[in-house]
C-alpha cells in the first residue's frame, strides 16, 4: 500500500505541474499510471484496470483543473465569455459518451490511447502554425467542436487540454490566456464524463475496495491532493519561465508512454 500511495502521489505531482503550465489535465500520465496500479496490486482484469483508471483520470480533471482555473483567474489568464459557448457541447459530448464507455471494445479503447500519445507528442513537439487572421467559431461551431473534443477526451481520459491549447493558439488567442481556457473547459469534461463513470460502473463486479462505480477513489484522492499543491506553484512558474523546454520533455514522455501501453496488457 505504501509503493502504491508513493507511485499515486508522483504522478498527482507531475499532473499538477501539467495542468499549470501547459492546461493538460494529466490523463495521459494518469490512465497507464492506474492502470499499472490496479492490474499489479489489486490483481484487476486489464479491461476494467484501464476503463477505472479512465474514470478516476476524468474525475481528478475537475479537482485539477478547477484550481487551475482559479488561480488562472486571479492572474487574468482567463476570459470566460470565450469559454461560455463551448461548454454545452462539452459537457453533453463527454456524459454521452461516457455512458457509451463501457460497451466498447477495450482493445480499440487501448489502441485509441496510444495512437493518441504518439500524435499529441507530434503535435506539442512541433511549434504552431498560425494563419494572420483567424476569427473564433460562431457558438454552434463552437459546440460542435466542444461536443467532438469533449467525446474523444473522454475515451482517452484527458481533461482536453492537447486539443483545446493548440486551437485557441491557431485562432489568435494568447498561449497563457489558452493555457487558462482548457483548465477551464476540462473541468466541465470531468463533469459530464463522471457523472457517467459512476452511474455505469455501480452495479459493477469485482472492482476495488473504496470504489464509486468506475472511479478508484484512493487513486483520486491521493493523486489530486498532491497535484493541487504543484497546480498553485505552475501557476506562478508560467510568468517565469519558457515552457519550450518542458513542452519537448512532455512530448517525450507522452512518446515513450505510447511505446509502454503497446506492451502492456
């Protein structure tokens, strides 16, 4: 119990500084994370180790990213009238499809993951290309767009923030008022997606000890408590520091967590 709390509390600080630095929920280190916790110490099917440590990621977005957005907030890297219309779209893409979870084939889910790591390592690795004039989408573009980022999200595990940072980017908003949109809109993500985990996972068999449907509630705690700490300090660390660095390091590791999902299972 002490390795596994160890292992737990890790990740949540390395989430942490994810989430205020780059707007990344942390569900990319998060899901292989669990996932090795529940099928190595808890002895859990790889099916239902993956689909928990979805849920759990998803559940700790709103915790993570809620302080991430507040202290964005405080700090004016928040505009939440450019927030508002997406999150309908977010909020229905993310409860449908997690209700849709747990019915799909966890091989593709586990495909999906790992095709996604490889292309977000590209796509963060590589710096954007942005146009002269690009105008932000009509509210129901923007819903559009919320609904089908929100409904990948949620199959991955992530609070958004891959997708959502680099197309605030490419439509002209500043890279730290982008940063402060995605925490904003993961949380809304982690909303709808746990509203569903839980209600489809609580007549569930066999899960852990200290579950709530598909939501492993020790990993949430243990990984959110000490992701809030290192949240507050990225936030700070942002007006400081070039994240040019961090960003290539993160593409790195989102690469070799790619590589290690293959072999896993």
């Amino acid at each position: 119990m002490l390795t596994e709390a160890i292992i737990l509390m890790l990740a949540g600080s390395i989430v942490g500084i994810l989430s205020g630095l780059l707007g990344i929920g942390g569900g990319l280190i998060i899901v292989p994370v669990l996932t090795f916790v529940l099928v190595h110490f808890h002895q859990l099917a790889f099916d239902q180790s993956i689909l928990m440590a979805i849920g759990t990621s998803l559940a700790s977005i709103v915790f993570t990213g809620g302080m991430s957005s507040f202290y964005h907030t405080k700090r004016n890297n928040m505009n939440w009238s450019t927030a508002v219309p997406y999150i309908p779209g977010v909020l229905l893409g993310s409860t449908i499809m997690a209700f849709v979870m747990p019915h799909l084939n966890i091989t593709l889910i586990k495909h999906v993951f790992i095709a996604y790591t490889f292309l977000a390592a590209y796509e963060i690795f590589k710096a954007p290309i942005i146009k002269s004039v690009v105008q932000l989408p009509s509210v129901f573009l923007a819903n559009i767009y919320g609904f089908t980022i929100a409904s990948i999200s949620t199959v991955i595990g992530i609070g958004g923030g891959t997708m959502f940072v680099p197309y605030f980017i490419y439509h002209k908003i500043n890279p730290r008022l982008a940063v402060g949109l995605s925490s904003s809109l993961g949380i809304f993500i982690g909303l709808g997606a746990s509203f569903g985990f839980i209600k489809n996972g609580l007549h569930a068999s066999h899960l852990p000890q200290f579950s709530i449907g598909y939501i492993y509630l020790p990993g949430l705690i243990l990984m959110t408590s000490s992701s809030l700490i290192f949240v507050r300090l990225a936030t700070k660390w942002i007006h400081q520091i070039s994240v040019l660095s961090l960003k290539k390091i993160f593409a790195c590791l989102l690469f070799l967590i790619g590589l290690s999902m293959i072999f896993a299972g």
